[in-house]
C-alpha cells in the first residue's frame, strides 16, 4: 500500500500595501467583479483583534490578504491599468494611504 502524499501549502498573510503586481493580477483574476462576504476568512491576531481576509492559492503557497478599503482601491486600479506596466513589481500605494479615513 503506498503512503498518500500530502500538499502541504505554505500559508502566508499579507498586508495589501506589501502586493506585487503577481499577487494584484491573481486577485483580480480571482475576483474580477469584487470580492463579497462569503469569499472573507475572518480569525484573531495575537492581539485578539479581528482581522478580515481574503484567499488567492498559488501552486505551493496560500497566502491570506488583509482586507481594507485600500485593498478595494488598489484592485479596481490594477484593474483599470490593463498591466500596462508589467515591469513594475510593486504597487505605488502612497496616494491610496490618505484617501481613507479608518
């Protein structure tokens, strides 16, 4: 009999500020119409404070993206950028910092 090989992801959570373009494309590729609240995984941090997430699975890693109004922000203007500028691999977020009150 052989022994049944598990997949074990790696399991990462990350902040929206922190986003590659990758990670930005396999969002909106994961929710091009938004995300809504059955697609939010919800667990407490080490300062049993809520925190709300949403899940976007590459082959080996499953990586848990804080949900925010910037996040929203940052997806409709990837979205909106149709990649034109696929060499860059990280997301100016500094005019999407002030625009929202939390």
């Amino acid at each position: 009999m052989r022994k049944s090989q598990t997949n074990v992801l790696k399991r990462v959570i990350v902040d929206y500020k922190k986003l590659d373009n990758a990670m930005l494309n396999l969002l909106v590729e994961k929710f091009p119409d938004g995300y809504d609240d059955d697609d939010i995984v919800t667990y407490r941090n080490a300062n049993n404070e809520v925190v709300e997430c949403v899940e976007v699975r590459t082959e080996d890693t499953a990586y848990l993206v804080k949900v925010s109004k910037r996040l929203v922000m940052a997806m409709e203007d990837f979205d909106d950028s149709d990649n034109d500028n696929e060499d860059d691999t990280s997301l100016d977020t500094e005019e999407l910092e002030g625009s929202e009150e939390e």
